[in-house]
C-alpha cells in the first residue's frame, strides 16, 4: 500500500487498569487545492491515493469537462504542497454558480451543483439477484486495503452482476465515486446500467454523483438519507441499503432486484 495513504502513530491501550504503548497506522486527511487555468476552484480534504482519478472524476461531476480530451495537463504536485493543477484546452473563464454546497460526508467536500430534481429519468434494464449483490459486497469488503491496515475508511466499487471492475477508497464516501468515475474515464470503462456499491451511507450527494454516471443501482451496507431517497424516486433510481449476509433493504424501483431461485 501506497505510504501516503497511512501514518504511524504511537497510543496507549488501555485493558482495565493496565496500560501499555503500541503502533499502529492511521488513515491519512490531507487539504488538496485543485486550480484550474491558473484560477483556484476549490479545497477538497481526501486520503492522498488515486489523486489524479479524483480530480478527473470531480471535474466530469462538475460539468467542466465532459471527456479526456477536455484536459490539456493534469498535475499532482509536491503532497507538501497539496496542490493539483489543471489546464483545459478550452481557455477563459470557468463558469460556477455562486454558491457552492458543503457535502455532509466525512472528509468534507463541496460540489457546485443544486442537487435539484431536474437530471433526466434513469431508463435501465439492468437487474441484480441478492445472492450476486451479497457476493459482490464480500469482495468489496474483501478489495478494500487501506482499511485493512488502518481502518478509517469508506469504499465503492463500479461492478456488474458479477465482478467488481473498478474500486476506491477515500475517508470521504463522496470522494470515493469521484475517483470511480475519474478512474472509468481514464481507463474507458463504461458507467452506464452498471452498479455502485458502498460501505458508506448513501446521501444526496451519492445519488446526484450515481445520475451523473448513468448508474441505475446503488447499494449500501448501511443506510440512505430521506433526500437521497426522494431523489432517487424522481430519477427513477433503485436505492439499497443494509446490503449484508444475504438481507437487504430496496427502498426504490424494487423491480431492479430479482429473487433468487430457490
């Protein structure tokens, strides 16, 4: 695992009245400014780890690029000086509305969209078993490494019905999805009628990050927010939550999930 993700620190462990002194690693949390054009965008807190695929996968979020080919350069800076800059082929100034809003994840993040209702209906016919969505949450779970060795951590994964194609780690859930997206354009792998899974809780900034990549499923080991929910209903999305040993809660467009078989 990548140094930069975790930091040794020094604790006590307490046993009843006994003490002793031990080792362990921590997750990192560190500021990153991305500028773009010469111009500051913004400060995201993250876990130093897939960097590049964050702020590719931010920006498409955004709307201020909608391919690679939008991005002439692409810098991660010295992790001193916790900067990212980016030059688009398209010079002048970056439209943003005025007021941007604070996601409720940890690791706080911040997006320029009004998380209204007015993204286009999601139209899939992509379905999911139970028995596959709980095989491909242990391999989640199973996939996730920094939080093996640390802990601290939310995971996602980009996946079909069988396999995990893309998974990211970050101390913010929204961050995660970020580097997802960043990743699958980088690579070329297709988001659409796929699924996304998490160990975080699916809040509004999820579904809104999810619309955007043309995901008609997402599911959770732990539960969605009323907002995510009431934007899910609008979007046509199916949400999922409690996602573990085999039992689930579907809290939209339940015809998305197929009984297994007995």
């Amino acid at each position: 695992m990548n140094s930069s993700t975790t930091d040794e620190v020094t604790y006590l462990r307490y046993s009843g009245s006994e003490s002793e002194e031990r080792e362990r690693p921590l997750v990192r949390e560190a500021p990153w400014t991305i500028h773009v054009n010469g111009e500051e965008l913004v400060t995201l807190l993250c876990t130093p780890h897939k960097m590049n695929f964050m702020v590719l996968g931010f920006l498409a979020a955004e709307g201020l690029i909608g391919s690679l080919d939008d991005v002439a350069l692409l810098q991660v800076c010295d992790e001193q000086e916790g900067v990212i800059e980016v030059t688009l082929r398209e010079d002048g100034d970056i439209p943003l509305p005025a007021h941007p809003v604070l996601l409720s994840g940890c690791g706080r993040g911040v997006t320029f969209d009004d998380l209204s209702t007015s993204h286009a209906k999601l139209d899939s016919s992509l379905t999911v078993s139970p028995k596959q969505l709980s095989a491909l949450m242990r391999e989640l779970r199973h996939q996730a490494k920094i939080h093996r060795i640390a802990g601290g951590t939310h995971a996602s994964a980009l996946a079909d019905g069988e396999s995990l194609f893309v998974v990211a780690e970050d101390v913010g859930r929204h961050n995660t999805l970020d580097k997802i997206r960043g990743e699958c354009m980088f690579r070329g792998i297709p988001t659409k009628d796929r699924l996304l899974l998490t160990t975080g809780r699916i809040s509004s900034e999820m579904v809104n990050k999810a619309i955007k990549m043309e995901v008609p499923i997402v599911a959770s080991l732990t539960s969605p927010t009323d907002l995510a929910i009431k934007l899910a209903q609008a979007w046509e999305m199916t949400i999922i939550g409690y996602a573990r040993g085999g039992k689930m809660n579907v809290y939209t467009r339940p015809d998305r999930v197929i009984a297994d078989s007995p």
